[in-house]
C-alpha cells in the first residue's frame, strides 16, 4: 500500500489510509502490506510509521495478514523495527537488506544480519529481494542458508528474473517465495510460488485475486489471458512510474492516493495520459 499525505501539510493523512484499508480489507485480498517500497518507507520517520501500524492494525481483520515493512540500515534498528511493529499487532515483517554498504553486504554479512534480526523479532520474518532499488540481489546461498532458521517464512521476490525465483523456491517446502512484481507474477507460480505482493492489487484487488483462483483451479487459458490484460496497466504502476504513477491512478480512480513525498516527484502529463490510457479498459 502506499502512504497518503496531505497536500497542503504533507503530513500522513491517516483518514485517507484508512479509507483505502477499508477499500482494500473489503476486497478479495489475503492481507495488506505497509510501510514497503510503494509507501514510500524510507522517507518516513519512526513515529510515522508506528502510527501507520496502529492504523492498520486497528482496521485489518485478524484474518487477514497485516504485513509490515521493518527494513533499516543497521541491524540495531531493524531489530527494533521489528519489536516495535510486533507490539502494534504486526502478524509477519519484511525485511529489506541494507544497501548504504552494499559492497559490503557479502553472505557472512547478510547471513548475520537476519539471523540477529530473526533471533530478536517477536513475529516470523519475511526477507525481502529488492534489486532495482537496493543494488543487488540477496545470494542464493544466504537464502537457503536463512530458509531453516524457524522464524524465517519465506521472502518476496521483486524481480523478473524467473531463474533466481525457481532458485529460492528450491529453499524447500516451508519456504514460502512470494512474487513481487505483476508482470511476471504468473510465470513465478508455475515455477512454485505460492502468491504475490504487487502494486497494481491496490488498484485492481479483486481482478487480482480472481488471476490467482484461476491459477488455483488449473484454468490456466484463463489465467494467462487475464494477466495479459493486467500487464499494461501493472507495468506503469511499478517498474515504469513507480510511487508516483500509482499514487496518480488511485486518485485518477477516486481513491485515497494524495502527492508523493519529495525528493520524488509528481509524474509528467504525458505519463498521466498513459495510465489513463491503460486504466479505460477497467472503469
């Protein structure tokens, strides 16, 4: 999920995010993540995000997921991250590598990491591939390694690359990948995935979930044809305008979207004209 902001303060607006969770919690959905990329985490300070959870917390049914981001750049304050979200009623965090030092970040360094971070995290962990926005990919071997830990449950995979998806879910069957990027969401459950965390769900949720029960059901001519018709729209959200090009369809839906937080900025006109364009087929 993203974070709306007020225009004229620029401060969370947590009327406008709870109204998306009750939009969202009345959809098919099998849960909400805050505080990920698309809300825009690192530009958030603690106490925002701590208000976050309780907000969500306090709107997201107990059974669905409430998925918090807790990534930070030192293990001590992802640690930390993680009390505080466990404590505010988080069911599973996601957890980022770190990606100031990423020359550093090596398999002994990474395997220290979210072993600590496992160890101390009052709720199960769920490690977090990022490449486009960290720098790198986490190692095959440290996931693996990091798959046994029994407070590690699986990861999301925000890549296209379908090769290092089908290496992770080789992890093993309590290992559970989950895709992170629509267009390729599909393929990644032929090859085991066993879900998705994608942007365009907070756009199109029940056409998302009605994707996964064709995939569930084995019809799979159905499956392919919709998550073609999904790949246009799921591109722009994410990989092509990112924050910004989502938060602009919400609004352009009529949903709780609001401005970005610098240093991003708004998205030009020609790229608003292109969502518009892509979003005519699902009004």
């Amino acid at each position: 999920m993203p974070t709306p902001f007020d225009p004229a303060t620029g401060d969370i607006d947590l009327g406008a995010l709870r109204t998306q969770l009750i939009r969202l919690t009345s959809a098919r959905l099998a849960g909400a993540l805050v505080l990920g990329s698309n809300a825009e985490a690192g530009l958030l300070d603690e106490s925002e995000a701590d208000a976050i959870v309780d907000t969500a917390r306090a709107i997201v049914p107990t059974d669905r997921v409430l998925l918090v981001g807790t990534g930070r750049e030192s293990t001590r304050a992802t640690i930390a991250a993680c009390q505080r979200a466990g404590e505010r009623g988080a069911d599973v965090v996601l957890v980022r590598a770190p990606s100031f030092f990423k020359s550093q970040m090596t398999h002994e360094a990474l395997l220290a990491h979210y072993t600590a971070v496992a160890d101390a995290s009052p709720v199960p962990v769920m490690l977090y591939n990022v490449p486009g926005m960290a720098g790198f990919s986490l190692p095959v071997n440290t996931v693996h390694a990091l798959s046994v830990h029994p407070n590690v449950i699986g990861m999301k995979e925000t890549s296209s690359d379908l090769e290092r998806h089908a290496q992770y879910v080789a992890a093993g069957s309590s290992f559970a990948v989950l895709s992170g990027w629509a267009p390729v969401a599909y393929p990644a459950w032929m090859i085991g995935a066993r879900g998705a965390i994608i942007a365009v769900a907070n756009i199109l949720p029940d056409v998302c979930a009605t994707l996964w029960d064709h995939f569930q059901a084995g019809r799979h001519d159905e499956a392919r044809a919709l998550h073609h018709r999904l790949l246009p729209i799921a591109r722009l959200v994410s990989s092509v305008h990112s924050v910004p090009g989502l938060k602009w369809a919400l609004g352009e839906l009529g949903f709780p979207g609001g401005p970005v937080r610098s240093p991003l900025q708004p998205i030009a006109p020609t790229a608003a004209a292109e969502i518009r364009a892509a979003l005519t087929e699902w009004r």
